[in-house]
C-alpha cells in the first residue's frame, strides 16, 4: 500500500550534528535528507514533525520543510493546518499559568532533582520558554522516576526518556539522556494517533522515525517504524527494547542517513 505519511524526529533523527539538516553523522554537507523531503514531495507523502522541542523551533522548522503540521513538546500539543490541539489532559492554561508553570509549582520537578541529585539536571538552555511540559537530561531510571511522581500523587503525569544527546553531563557517565515530564500522560504516540486519525489516514499508509524510546512507543500506529542506527547503538535500554515490536527495521545508516534510508526503501516498496 502506498504511504501517504511520515511522521520523524528531529535532533538524531531527521537533522545531523548540531541540529544540521545538510550534515551526515560525521558532520561533513549532505543533501541526502533534502532529496528524502523532495522524494516526498514528489509523491504526495506529507511529513510531520514529531520532537521534544517547542513550540517555536518545531514550527520554525516545520515551516522551512514546507509543512504545516506538527507534534511539539512531546507530543502535549499537535498543529493541523493552524489549528492547535492540546493533549495534555486536565493540565490546562488557566490562571495558574501554563501547564509548565503548574508543574513547576507542583513541586514535582524539585522531588526528581533531590531524588536523583548530582544524575538529573535542567535541559540548559533549551528548558526555557516552554508552556506544557519540563525538560531534563541526565542518567536516570525511568521507572524510579514515574515511580516517585504518583508517590507524590500525580498519576496524570509521565516522566519520558527521549534519548541519548550530544552534550556530556558532569558526574554522569556515558551519554546523557534529554528527559520530559509531561502532563496529561502526553507522548509522541498520542500525537501521531491524533494526527493520523484527523487526517484518515490507515496505519498502513504511515511510517515513522526516530532514534529513542519514546519515538519507539509510536510503532503501534503506523506500518512500519525505522530506528535510526544510532539510537540503538548509544542507547542499550533502546535496543532492548525493540523487540517489543514486530514491526520495526534498524536502519544501516545513522542520523539523516537513516531517515534517507527509511523513506527511500519505503517508497519504493509501494510502487
């Protein structure tokens, strides 16, 4: 069946170093994702933005590939041709603030930073200026993490792995990790299974792409998920875990070359 849908990640995924479009893994020009896009241009296949980012640079970027849709935050909101849709639950702005402003006051994110003090740390620069969720990075147990926040009480709350960064981290051995706390039990699925269904489209006509865990989690609503070579290969608990979904192919090359990779085979299947 034809795609007619790509729903990718970005920082590791779709861009190379430094959150480059036109490098490969080893940092030297590549037009290798651009040709990616324009192959999906030519075929009438539209391409959604799945990331972590705000608002701000997800639709800076979404808007310099041509597309006017995308998931931001995580997957706490989603924009279809202009129109936001929030998924983030009961955590509404209201006159508390935003959402992140009440988790902020919840006190939640002070609990994971005493829990796991000298493994978890702001996300800086990048946690500024968000308005549905708070970003981290570090090297933490996620399970221990999730653990803690319904201790606390929140059950509506998710504390999410979205992969290995570049940045090393003081004190913390090996890659560090870009962790979000999300409201509403937000993720990335949850906003591919929104946007797909607003769209029509079947599961079938969809791919997707990424390089963590969390993107991992979106497997069951499309076709086929491509995991970019690195993700695996900088994070064990993703390799682990991707088994857990028939549908899934590692791809040979890392980063854009992955994502070339993916679409490339993907669109020559449906002919």
């Amino acid at each position: 069946m034809a795609i007619r849908c790509v729903y990718t990640d970005l920082d590791g995924t779709l861009l190379g170093p430094g959150g480059s479009l036109f490098r490969d893994p080893e940092g030297n020009f590549s037009l290798r994702q651009a040709r990616a896009l324009e192959a999906c241009h030519r075929a009438g296949v539209e391409v959604v933005i799945m990331s972590g980012r705000k608002e701000a640079q997800v639709m800076a970027d979404a808007r310099l590939l041509g597309q006017t849709s995308y998931i931001y935050e995580a997957g706490c909101a989603v924009m279809i041709d202009g129109e936001r849709t929030l998924l983030t639950g009961s955590w509404q702005p209201n006159e508390k603030g935003t959402p992140a402003e009440q988790l902020l006051a919840a006190g939640v994110a002070d609990a994971l930073f005493e829990r796991f003090a000298g493994r978890l740390e702001w996300h800086e620069p990048w946690h500024h200026g968000r308005e549905f969720s708070l970003l981290m990075r570090g090297k933490v147990d996620v399970d221990e993490a999730n653990a803690l926040i319904r201790e606390l009480g929140y059950d509506d709350l998710r504390f999410l792995d979205n992969g290995a960064i570049g940045r090393r981290m003081e004190g913390v051995e090996g890659r560090a990790h870009a962790y979000h706390l999300v409201p509403g039990g937000a993720s990335k699925a949850g906003g591919v299974e929104f946007h797909r269904r607003a769209r029509g489209y079947a599961p079938e006509e969809c791919i997707a792409i990424g390089d963590s865990i969390e993107d991992l989690e979106s497997a069951p609503s499309v076709g086929r998920f491509f995991c970019v070579a690195n993700g695996p290969a900088n994070d064990e608990n993703l390799s682990a875990a991707l088994s857990r979904f028939p549908n899934v192919t590692v791809t040979e090359g890392a980063m854009g070359d992955g994502f070339y990779e993916a679409v490339v085979s993907s669109l020559v299947a449906r002919d």
